[in-house]
C-alpha cells in the first residue's frame, strides 16, 4: 500500500495565478493589471472592513461557527438558520459536502472544463468523476441527465458558469431536475449570482427551492472578499444539520463572518460594483467581437475567450504579460486553448484591449 493514495499523487496542485508583484519584477514594469482571478477591482466592501476593525478586540475568543452570520442571512432572505451555513468560502462549503455525503464507490457528475476548484476537491476524494461535453459552451443538462446512473450522488452545476461565464434557465434546469433521484445531491454553485441576478433570463434558485439541491454563495466576489474567505450555502435542513457534522467547528473565522455581516449591508458599495462590471463586460464583449474574437455572452464578471489553438493561448498570454496584463490561462480547467479575462477599472479594460489588439 503506497504512503500516498494514488489519487492524490495524480492530482496536479492548485496554480494560483501570476501575483502583481511577481509580473511586474519579472518585465521590469510599473503597473500591473490583475484580470486573471474574477477578483473586484473595487477592492473590499468598506463597511466589511469597519465591521473587521470592530471585532480585532475580541479576537482571543474562538469564533461560534458563523452562527452570527447565518442569523442575518435567515432574516435577509427570510429562512430559518437551519436552513443557512457559512462557510470559509463557498469552497469550504464545497469541500465539506464533498466529506459529508459522497461514498467510496459514488460518482460525481458535472460538465467537461468544470470550476478548477470543485474539479480538485471531488477528484482528491478518490471516486470516479465523470463529465459531459459543453454544448455552445453551456451545460448540456440533457446529457447530464442521461448521464446519471445508480452511483451517481453529486451533480455539480455552476449557475453562472465558470469559466465561460454561460447561465441556464429555470426551465431548463426543471427538465433536468425530472431525472435526477432524491438521493442526488445537486450542488448549485452561485458564486456569480449578482451579476447575474437582473437578467430575465437567470433563475434564482431560493425561487426554486429542492430538498436534495444545496446553493452556494460567496462573498468573494462583488463584495470583494476573496482574501477573507467567507460563503454560504442554502438548503433543506437535514443537508445543513449533516455538513455542520463535518465543517470545522471554527470555520468560519470571526473577522470573516464579520465581514460577510458588514458587506451584506453595504448596498452602495454592490450598486457601485456592479456598474463598475456592467461597463466592464459590456466593454470588453464588444471589443472583442469587434477584434472578431468569438466570445461566449457572460453573465459574470470575466469573459472567456477560445483562442485557435494552445500555442495562440501561449503567445496571446506572454504577450499580455509583457504588456502588464494577468489574464489566466484555463489549461488547468482543461481548456487549453483558451483565456479568461476578469473585469477591471475601466483604464485595465482598455488597457487590455489596446495590449489584445497589438498581440
Ligand atoms: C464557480 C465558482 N465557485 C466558487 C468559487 C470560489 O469562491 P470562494 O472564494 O467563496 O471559495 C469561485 C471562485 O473563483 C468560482 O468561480
């Protein structure tokens, strides 16, 4: 028996992205654009920071497992606290599921080029993971549903998508939902949901509320608290009871839940994001199908683009980088030929697109 299970030894480690520090050393530049992690080029949400500053004087005292957080997150969107986790990130939540209800022999299910993140939490417990081809880069939940047999236990659907930033709709997802058994678990993935959330066309699921479906949310994204690591997740309470079994007792921590309380008040700043982001994808959609670049419509904050081939994403990313833009390359995700490209002030964006249109 090897030290190290073989699943583990296959996997490949989490490449963070290029750091700004490191780019700007490495080509000798004075600024640096990010656009490579979905991050909000906003920075954090003020009122999350005021509510961490508050709370440094209690920090010798263990925190009490989100139970501060979860209580205004039942009364936000008018659920019990038993139907409400929190979380270190949305991943942390992830991960826990992943403990909680996945067997040796079960499978996991989701579409091909999934979330880098749940790839390697499910494929780091071991069980067969299996995935259908995107269609038109959207989840092709027809074949999903074909594809369910009786080990399946976790389906994995990110509503928006990342990385190609795609949504599906609530009827869509109720045909799919028909084949899917109650001993299912469906994690719905809303890391996007905000930006998302105005679109006619989007389904938010608290309206579409299955006792085998559990939502994720994060505050990483248009609260801009990616660097403190908070999330949450909606279900029915049985799914809650059994995760609180697994998450660590002091996950999430007390500056954390702090500012996931802070960031859910602070309305200005997520108005103020948002149209920051608004402009942003509106900006570079046109740009690049004015570049005549084929890019899937985003519901997000980034866009996905598909390049020609692996070596056109090589030259296109070295050439940005050389330009002081970090876009992120999604051979990790397992799309080799293609780059992600966050949303950042307006001068990144145009600054991408000049850098873009030279390569
Ligand atoms: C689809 C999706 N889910 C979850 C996450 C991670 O969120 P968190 O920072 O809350 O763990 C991300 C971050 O990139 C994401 O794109």
């Amino acid at each position: 028996m090897p030290l190290v299970p073989p699943y583990i030894a296959s996997l490949r480690p989490y490449e963070a992205g290029r750091s700004i520090d490191e780019v700007r050393r490495e080509y000798g530049l004075t600024r640096v654009a990010k656009l490579a992690s979905n991050e909000n080029p906003a920075g954090p949400s003020p009122l999350a920071i005021e509510r961490m500053r508050h709370a440094t004087a209690a920090l010798h005292l263990y925190p009490n497992g989100g139970l501060d957080l979860r209580r205004e997150l039942a009364r936000q969107f008018d659920l019990s606290v038993e139907n409400v986790i929190a979380g270190s990130g949305s991943e942390g939540i992830m991960a826990n599921s992943i403990r909680a209800f996945l067997c040796d022999e079960n499978e996991v299910l989701t579409t091909e080029a999934a979330f880098i993140g749940f790839q390697v939490l499910a494929k780091s417990r071991g069980v067969t993971y299996r995935t259908v081809p995107y269609k038109n880069w959207h989840y092709d939940l027809e074949a999903l549903a074909a594809a369910i047999n009786e080990r399946t236990k976790i389906i994995y659907l990110a509503n928006p998508n990342n990385p190609t930033g795609t949504i599906f709709t609530k009827h869509e997802f109720d045909r799919f939902y028909a084949h899917v058994p109650e001993r299912v678990l469906i994690i719905l993935d809303e890391a996007y949901f905000e930006y998302a959330k105005d679109n006619p066309r989007y389904p938010d699921s608290m309206h579409y509320r299955y006792d085998n479906v559990i939502t994720l949310r994060t505050f990483s994204k248009v609260y801009g608290l990616a660097g403190v690591r908070i999330g949450y997740g909606f279900a029915h309470q049985e799914l809650i009871a059994n995760l609180l079994k697994v998450k660590l007792p002091f996950e999430p921590s007390t500056l954390a839940q702090e500012a996931g309380i802070g960031a859910l008040a602070d309305k200005e700043f997520l108005h103020r994001s948002l149209e920051l982001n608004a402009r942003g994808i509106r900006y570079l959609s046109e740009s690049l199908l004015g570049l005549r670049y084929d890019v899937p419509a985003s519901d997000t904050n980034f866009v996905m683009l598909p390049l020609a081939s692996d070596q056109e994403a090589t030259r296109v990313t070295e050439n940005l980088l050389r330009a002081g833009i970090i876009v992120r390359r999604l051979s990790a995700f397992g799309l080799p030929h293609a780059i992600r490209i966050s949303t950042g002030t307006d001068e990144e964006n145009q600054a991408f697109v000049s850098a873009l249109a030279l390569s």
